[in-house]
C-alpha cells in the first residue's frame, strides 16, 4: 500500500514532501532495511554489552592466572586422585581420573563434617 502511494508521488521532488513521506521514500532505496534498523538499534547497547563482557573476561583471566600460578592445586588434586582410585578399587568406578564437577561434591561432603 505504501509503495503504490510512494509510486504516485516518485517524480515529486523530496523537498514537496512532507517528512514522514520522505524518510519513507529514502527507506523504500534502501537494501535490508530491518536489518540495517536493528543494527541502528543495537549500536547503543553495544557499549554496555562491551564492557559487561570484558569485566567478564577479566574476571575469567585472573582466575586462570591464579589456578596456573598455584603449587597447591597441583598436589590437592594428586590427592583427590589417590583417595578415589583407593576408594573405587575392584569396582565398575574404578578408573585414572575424575571429573571437575565431582570437585563440588567433595567440598560439600567436607561442609557435611
């Protein structure tokens, strides 16, 4: 329906037009107008979005820093390691590692005591 109305009036020049018409006119030339909007709408939240992420990051780098730097970790989970291999000896679990989510669990059986 608009692009019929914008027909009727193409050969009007754009300064006759009122301001709603010409933006649409201009709108109508351009590729990909919904996308090119959504971009429009998102550059904004692009900066908060941005920084959010990088304190994120952050967080995560210095957190790995720390856990590479550690002489402790190395050695607790040597121990956890032994303690589960001596536990689940001659069993179906019996196996030459563990998983990092069972780390939670033996922290709260330690809670428990």
């Amino acid at each position: 329906e608009e692009q019929a109305a914008l027909q009727e009036v193409a050969d009007v020049d754009d300064d006759a037009l009122p301001t709603a018409e010409r933006f649409f006119r201009f709108m109508s030339d351009v590729p990909c107008p919904e996308q090119k909007v959504a971009s429009l709408m998102f550059i904004p939240e692009f900066e908060e979005t941005a920084a959010t992420l990088q304190r994120d990051i952050g967080v995560l780098v210095r957190a790995c820093e720390e856990v590479h730097k550690s002489s402790k970790l190395p050695q607790i989970l040597r121990i956890i390691l032994a303690v589960g291999s001596v536990l689940n000896r001659n069993t179906y679990l019996s196996s030459h590692g563990f998983r990092l989510s069972s780390l939670r669990k033996i922290a709260e059986m330690r809670a428990k005591k």
